[in-house]
C-alpha cells in the first residue's frame, strides 16, 4: 500500500493498536497477581461473608452516592460544552455550526454514559460474590481488587468509622490513582463491618498503619454532621482527604 494513500495511517493505527494491547494486557497480568497475592496469603487478616439483604443496601448506597458524583459531574462537564457550542454558534461562523453540533453529539454520549454507568454497576454489585478479604497486601470486595501497591494504586490511608442507627460500621480505604503522567485521583473504598466484627476491623487499622482513637472504641454513640465539598458541593464521608469529584483536599 502506497504511504501516502492511507499506508501511514494503517501503519499508525495498528501500532497503536499493539501498544494497546500490550498496556492491556500488562494490568490485567498485575491485577490477576494481585488477586492471587491476596487470596494465597496465610496472614489474612478478615474473610467477612455478608447477607444478602445488607449487600443490597451497600449497593443501593453506593449507587445513590455514584448518581450523584455523576450529576454534578455531567453539571460541569455540560456547562462547558454549552459555552462552548455558543461561542462557536456566534463567532464560528459555517465551520462554527458543525463544531457546535459535535459537541450537541459529545454532551449526549456523555450524558448516555453518565446515567448508564451507576445502573451497570449496581448490577454488577448485585451479583458480584457478596465478601470481602483483607490482607496486607490489598483487599478484594464484592469481585473486585484493590491492592495497596501497584502500578497505577497506592492505599493512602485506612481508617475505622463507627455505625449509625441507619448504616453499618465502616473500613474506609482512601487511595491515590494515577490517571496521568502526573496526576493523581483520590477515591474510597468502604467495606462494611459485620456484626461482631468490630474489634478485628479496628485491629485491622491498627496493623494497615491506621489510627483508631478511644472515643471510637468505647465511647458514647454519635452522629455525625454530613460533610461537603467547598469546592463542587458533592458528599463526602466524615473521614474523607479529598474529595472524591473534584480531587481538591479537604482541611
């Protein structure tokens, strides 16, 4: 095939196809080890089996939470896109219309993924195996892996929050992912405590180099006050260091 008549661009998009693929397939290879790591380890620290009811609820949370990460997400997002197709509508001239129609197309397929995507993965959840493990070396929760050291993971933190009268005691996992050359995005991992599990879950802090303080031991049972982003507005948990929309980190 001659170069110019379309061989450099197959050339290039089959190169890029390989490296591809190869990345690919490379974090599926360390995930899997991961995977293997954490569940042949003879230091487990907790295989916690939940019922099927309060699994439900988990993920009945976490859906309404990712809802709403994604709407002020889909907010920003379309607010630019907006501004965007409206410059171009004014000062694009016959170019402008078809730029300012991509972006129509571009806002909608987002839009599409942004409602779509909570409902795949509350399914997921649903008929993911309903247990955790925790080891020193990551965690696995409802099916999927979360090592503490990675590629691309680190844990940066974990931490014990005790129940409310609507929510069961909480390990939250804080970790850093990279997502760039040089930039790194916070996000959580919360796994539910079953009942008669809360001195191993607070032990389990202790020996992940978190903090466990006496008023969560022995204290008296408290509510606490929900907490939000200055920054974009979106919930957080009590004990969160960023927040897990927008990145900026809470004081």
């Amino acid at each position: 095939m001659d170069g110019m008549s379309g061989g450099y661009a197959v050339m290039f998009l089959s190169f890029f196809l390989i490296i591809c693929s190869f990345a690919v397939a490379f974090l599926f290879f360390t995930r899997a080890m991961a995977i293997d790591d954490i569940l042949g380890r003879k230091d487990l620290l907790a295989h916690w089996v939940y019922p099927t009811e309060e699994t439900q609820t988990s993920a009945e949370r976490e859906y309404a939470n990712y809802q709403e990460s994604n709407r002020a997400m889909l907010f920003v997002i379309g607010g630019f896109l907006l501004i965007g197709m409206i410059l171009m509508l004014l000062f694009g001239g016959e170019g402008g219309v078809l730029t300012a129609g991509i972006l129509f197309v571009v806002l909608i397929i987002i839009a599409i993924i942004l409602v779509v995507a909570p409902k795949l993965e509350l399914k997921r959840a649903l008929n993911a195996p309903q247990d955790a493990y925790i080891t020193g070396t990551g965690i696995i929760y409802e099916g999927a892996v979360y090592p503490f050291h990675s590629f691309l993971m680190r844990m940066d933190g974990v931490s014990f929050v005790k129940g409310t009268p609507n929510r069961p005691p909480m390990l939250d996992f804080s970790f850093l992912q990279l997502v760039g050359l040089f930039i790194l995005r916070p996000f959580g991992i919360s796994v539910p405590v079953p009942a008669g599990e809360v001195k191993t879950a607070q032990e389990i802090v202790r020996k992940l180099g978190g903090s466990v303080g006496e008023e969560e031991i022995s204290g008296p049972e408290t509510t606490k006050l929900p907490l939000y982003c200055l920054s974009c507005g979106v919930s957080l948990q009590p004990v969160a260091k960023f927040c897990r929309l927008c990145g900026k980190k809470i004081s």
